[in-house]
C-alpha cells in the first residue's frame, strides 16, 4: 500500500514536472530577413513613433550610465534585488538587435514575454503591461523600431545569480504574474476613463514603478499604486495614500504629466523627467488627460479635495515660519540662507517650479530619500520647466547640514514625525551619486 501511495506520489511529480516543462517551452520563431522600410506606411511608423515615446522604449533601452549609449542600442542598467540586468538592443541589427525579428515574434515578446530564440524573458522587461496593448498598436512600435537606423551594440552580461539566472523559472513567476491579453473596457467608466486605464496599466506601465513589489519581484496585487523605491528615488503613492496635504487632482497630473510641473505639488526631477519629456510630451494631448483622468479616479481625487482650501491656507503659513523677525534657530538660518529665497511663498499660492515644500511629496514620505536626491543633484531646466533651474547643493552642503535642514523642514511644513538617522541616510544617497564638478569662479 505504501509503495502504491509512494509510487502515485512520483507519477503526480513526474506528470506535473512534464507538463510545466510543455507550458514552458516555447519554439523558436524563425528569422526573417530586415523589411525595407517601405513595408510600414508612414502614418503607422508616425503612430510606433508616438507609442515608444509613451511606453518609454529609448528610456529603458539606452545606456545612461559611464559613456551614453546610442538610443534604443540597449545595455541601460536595471539594479534588481536580484542582480543587475542589462536591457536589449532593440535596433534592427541582423547581429546583436532585433533585424531578424518577424513581427510575430515581436508581438510574442510584448505579449508573453518570450524571446525570438524561444528564451523566457526576465520581467524587468514590463512585457506584464505591455500584454494589454492591442494588436495594431505592438505593429505600430514593430513598425517604428524596424524602420531606425541599425546599432551595432553588445549589451553587458546580467549578474542575476543562481537560481534566479534560470531563464525557464520565469515560466513560473508567468504562471503566478501574467494576466495575458488586451485590457477589456469597463463599461461602468466612461471612454476617457478607460483609455487612460489602457495607456496606465498597458503602454505607459505607471504602475511598474508605483507599486511595491513582492519578493518574487512581482507588482503585490494588494497594495496597487502604494509607491516603491526605483533607481534610487521613492516613486510615491498615487492613489489615496498619498501624504501630501493638497491633492494630486486631474489638473495637477495633467499639467505635471504634460509640462513637468504641477503648481501646487512642484516640478519632475530624476527619473521623472524623462517619463515627461521624453515620453509623455510626445503623445496627443488628449492621451495625457485621459491619464490625468483616470490617475484622479484612483486616488479618488474628487470626494477628497474639498479639504485642499484649508491645507493650502496652512501650508502657505508655514512657508514663512522663521522668516520674520530675528533667527535664533542654526537651522532655520541654513534654510534662509539656501532655499527660502526660492521657497518662500508669501502670496496666496505657490510661486510655478519653486514649490512650497510644505506641499511638496519630498517632505512628506515615510524616507527622506527623494528631498536628498533634490538638494544634492538639483533640477535643470531639460528637467522641470524650462524656465526654472535649481542649483546642486552637493559641494555645499555636508551630510551633517543636509540632516540638520531636513529636520528642520519635517517639523515646521509637515505634521509627521521625525525622521531618524538623517546624516547616514544622506552620506547613502550622496553614494548613489556621481560627484558634479566645481562650479568655477571665473
């Protein structure tokens, strides 16, 4: 009986191990020889042209660290808890890009996340997001990336390490994560809802940076746009956890979504920017709304912004705290000195690009990570708005001085409680940094 039982137990492991060997073989797709470019129209390569901005293709495809890579040649470094992984190169070179890819092979990778060799392709690729997008528009983005000038550019070797480096245990992570298909309407919302939904969660992918992850690396369905920490920032909350005392409505995402600054909430920065001014900024306008649109539902914007009178009013208060009348206080000197010159609202609204920080998200996440980040880089003008700069303070400020301004600023423009081992916390995101040269004299 007991070998009888031991035996079925085997057959049950034998037969479940060769069936997910089948869900997770794939074949390879055969290699075609590069289309002309006059295969694809030009209004479908203009529309590729419009997605890839969106869906962020040259962001995530281009390298940024040490010497530039070429646009879309790949090697962009993703650090994971797992390792590093380099992205691919997404030219049409026969050699090291996509030149033999067909464009189903293609579409099968946006959809399932399978390379054209048969490969299971590491998640760090959102192929999760971009399995919502429709047949014409993965032709679209086909259609524009065939069509650009071929790179001939090997990526790095990843640095996953053992057991996580085993391509076919992505299958499984599938087989728990992937949700396949093109986004359906939700017949309750209406077409701008819906539209933003599609570009969110499919094409622009928000939430692949706005929503922590468990420890397989997976968006946690639980906790949907809670905020996370991303290549060294703090992507926050964009849903109703958001801490800031005004709320991030419509119009505010719209015009930070479109313009790189949000009036009441300030300006993008790191990596932020590029999502803006590289992505967002090239699509319709009418698509950033329906973004905007779609983003306010979720962090329920309209029942709670009756409250934004009367938290503007405090905030604007407390910009000038410690400005009038004689200082006694080092550290609202350190303020006064640096930043109040810009800060410091004493109108009836904050001043565009130069927010008020009692308003701004930076002050008040659970880290102080992204105020750090500010100060020690600064904005440039291709960053925010391009009217507005603001100067790094790196060379300026010791790590002792970015923990005494930072307390100071959690006490007097928020209501939360202290952050704790402020100067470590500076000298660890100061690592993360390049050091800037000296600005000179002359």
């Amino acid at each position: 009986m007991i070998k009888r039982i031991a035996a079925a137990i085997v057959g049950i492991g034998v037969a479940g191990g060769v069936g997910f060997l089948a869900y997770a073989w794939y074949p390879a797709i055969a290699p075609v020889a590069p289309p002309p470019p006059s295969t694809f129209s030009a209004a479908q390569i203009e529309r590729g042209r419009v997605l890839a901005a969106g869906g962020y293709c040259a962001e995530c495809h281009t390298r940024t660290d040490g010497v530039r890579g070429v646009e879309l040649a790949g090697d962009y470094k993703m650090d994971t808890p797992f390792g590093a992984i380099f992205s691919s190169n997404i030219t049409p070179d026969p050699e090291t890009g996509i030149g033999h890819w067909s464009e189903a092979a293609f579409k099968r990778a946006m959809r399932k996340g399978i390379s054209r060799d048969g490969t299971q392709l590491f998640p760090a690729f959102p192929f999760d997001h971009f399995t919502h997008m429709t047949d014409e528009d993965i032709d679209a983005v086909y259609a524009f990336l065939m069509t650009r000038a071929p790179v001939h550019s090997v990526k790095r070797d990843n640095t996953v390490g053992f057991p996580f480096n085993i391509r076919l245990e992505q299958a499984g992570w599938k087989l728990l994560f992937l949700h396949e298909g093109p986004l359906k309407n939700n017949p309750a919302q209406d077409a701008e809802w819906n539209r933003g939904a599609y570009l969110a969660e499919g094409l622009s992918h928000c939430s692949a940076c706005h929503t922590p992850r468990n420890l397989m690396g997976a968006e946690k369905a639980s906790a949907p746009y809670d905020g996370a920490p991303v290549d060294n920032w703090i992507a926050p909350p964009l849903n109703e956890h958001n801490p800031t005392p005004v709320v991030w409505t419509e119009d505010e995402y719209f015009k930070y979504l479109r313009f790189g600054s949000a009036p009441l909430h300030g300006s993008a920065a790191g990596p932020m920017s590029p999502v803006v001014h590289g992505g967002l900024s090239e699509m319709p306008e009418s698509d950033v709304h329906a973004i905007a649109h779609y983003l306010a539902e979720i962090d329920h914007a309209s029942t709670r912004v009756s409250q934004d009178p009367k938290a503007l009013a405090w905030a604007m208060k407390a910009s000038m705290k410690d400005l009038v009348g004689p200082q006694v206080n080092p550290n609202a000197k350190l303020y006064a000195g640096a930043c109040a010159a810009c800060h410091a609202n004493a109108g009836p609204q904050p001043v565009e690009g130069r927010p008020d920080l009692a308003l701004n998200n930076a002050l008040w996440l659970d880290e102080p990570t992204n105020l750090f980040q500010v100060i020690l880089r600064g904005i440039g003008t291709t960053e925010g708005i391009s009217t507005v700069s603001m100067p790094s303070f790196y060379h300026s400020f010791s790590d002792a001085d970015l923990a005494r301004l930072a307390t100071y600023l959690r006490a007097t423009r928020t209501t939360l409680p202290p952050w704790s081992d402020l100067e470590k916390k500076a000298a660890e995101v100061r690592k993360t940094l390049p050091t800037p040269p000296v600005a000179s004299s002359h």
